[in-house]
C-alpha cells in the first residue's frame, strides 16, 4: 500500500482516508518496508457448516463488499460443496478445500487427493488445522506428507500450527510451533505456494483471547526461526497469518502488527462481518 490512502476509498473509513501521506508514511513507513511483497491474505474456514441456502447468503455479502482489493480472499468450503461455491463465488475471493490426502490415488475410503481437487477447479486446500490435529489425531508427520504432496501435485497450501492452552501455560509455544514447522520444512523444497497460519489452540473456544501482541510475538519468532532453519528470504517472503478467533471487533489491531499478514477466520467468515476483517488493514 502507498499513497492510494491517501483520500476516500470505499473499504476504508473515512477517518482512515482523511490521514494525509506524511503522516501514514511516519506512522506505517517502517511497516510498509518490513512487509513489502506480503500481499495481505484473509482465509475463512467455514469448517462443517453451510447449506445451499446459508452459502448463497455468504456468497451476497461477499459480492456486496466493497472487499479491499490489495488483499487475497479464500474461502474453505466443505467437500461436497466446493464445485459449487466455485461456480458462484465473485471473482475476487479463490475457494479452498479443507483437506487432502498425501498420495494421488488408491484404496483410501473417504479421502480427496490434490489431483482431484486441481480436477476441479480448486486451488487451494487447509492442512494441519487444530481440529484435523486433536480431532482426528492427525500428527506432525502426517501434515507435512500432506503439505509436501498437494504442494508437489500444484496445489497452494494454508499450513497451519499452534500450541494447546497447557502447552501455552507451560511456556512450550515456541517449543510446539517449531516443531510443527520443522516437520514441514523438512519435507517441502519450496514456500512460494505456501501461507503458514499460526492458531493458537488455547484461544479458540475457550474464552481466553490472545493479545494483539501476545499474536506478534509468536510471529516474530516464528521468522526468526525461518531465518535461521530455512533461509532468510523466506523469512521475509512468507506470509504468515493469525488464526485464534479472529472477529471484526479484534481484527483492525491485530492487523496493525508488522508480522501479521492476515488472519484464518473461523466461525466469523460465516457472518457479514466477515467483509469488515478482510478490510482490517485499509
């Protein structure tokens, strides 16, 4: 973003827009340079919800907007209704399945591989989300044969991470969240396809919220271990996004933080609010 601040845009408030160049250039400059080349990307999660009737309700408010346009929208549909939301979906929000399997075919009941997916015209699929971890028992080495295969197949992957509430309690974030990405790292040969979505366990459904701060810190370590285990232009390249009950009431100071480059929504991509966090950064 640069001078296009400058001035009324519809997805901005106008108290936004009235900041005049020099002052955003004071306030966000340092921010703009950190962050360039990390398009802005909001996911929504719709897990196991949505009939045709709620989704073509999502559908309007999506179309409705105005949506920001310097940000990338992907919806996670359910299985068996991704061809669908494909043919309605605006042109400006992509569709993502929810999960995939780590080989291309065979005798595996129930499963969706990322041939069939890109068959159909889906571009992007969510793995490693906490509940396919402690739901389905879904380990580390599992997730990451599942990321490096659809990445392999030509798939785009929102890889997710994050520590349980006594992980967190036990000063084991970083512990967790390394592990989990290392796994990853150790299977993947590149990032370019790839969106790592930190969500901590502990501030979903519990009543406990993550700061806008507590969120920042675990990203900024989060690249200073790619930095370090990976390469340094990942580092700055990858975008890395929050995902712990992310609403409109909290999306506008967490998107305020350098190292926050979007959000996975869950239950809120359901709701017209939904257009408000992927205006978060205007």
């Amino acid at each position: 973003m640069g001078p296009s601040w400058v001035g009324y845009s519809p997805w901005c408030t106008r108290e936004v827009a009235a900041l005049t160049l020099h002052k955003y250039q004071l306030s966000r400059g340092a921010q703009t340079r950190k962050t360039m080349g990390r398009k802005f990307f909001v996911g929504g999660n719709w897990k196991m919800n949505g009939t045709k009737s709620e989704i073509g309700d999502i559908i309007a408010f999506l179309k409705t907007g105005p949506l920001n346009p310097n940000v990338e929208v992907v919806v996670g549909v359910p299985a068996i209704y991704l061809t669908y939301v494909t043919s309605i979906v605006p042109d400006n929000v992509s569709v993502s399945a929810q999960n995939t399997y780590k080989v291309a075919k065979g005798a595996f009941t129930g499963e969706i591989s990322p041939a069939m997916l890109l068959d159909n015209g889906i571009p992007w699929v969510i793995l490693g989300h906490s509940e396919r971890r402690n739901v389905f028992s879904e380990t580390d080495e599992l997730i990451a044969e599942k990321v490096a295969h659809a990445l392999e197949t030509g798939l785009k992957v929102i890889a997710c991470i994050g520590e349980k509430l006594e992980e967190r309690e036990a000063r084991k974030t970083e512990e967790v969240v390394y592990r989990q990405t290392k796994v990853i790292a150790d299977k993947i040969k590149s990032w370019d396809n790839v969106v790592l979505a930190y969500e901590p366990v502990w501030a979903i459904g519990t009543g406990k919220t993550a700061t806008p701060q507590q969120a920042q810190e675990v990203h900024e370590k989060l690249r200073e271990w790619l930095s370090k285990n990976v390469n340094p232009n990942v580092a700055q390249t990858l975008r890395i996004i929050y995902g712990g009950s992310v609403t409109a009431a909290n999306a506008k100071d967490l998107a305020k933080e350098k190292d926050i480059d979007g959000f996975l929504v869950g239950g809120a991509s359901l709701k017209p609010e939904f257009v408000q966090i992927i205006n978060a950064r205007c």
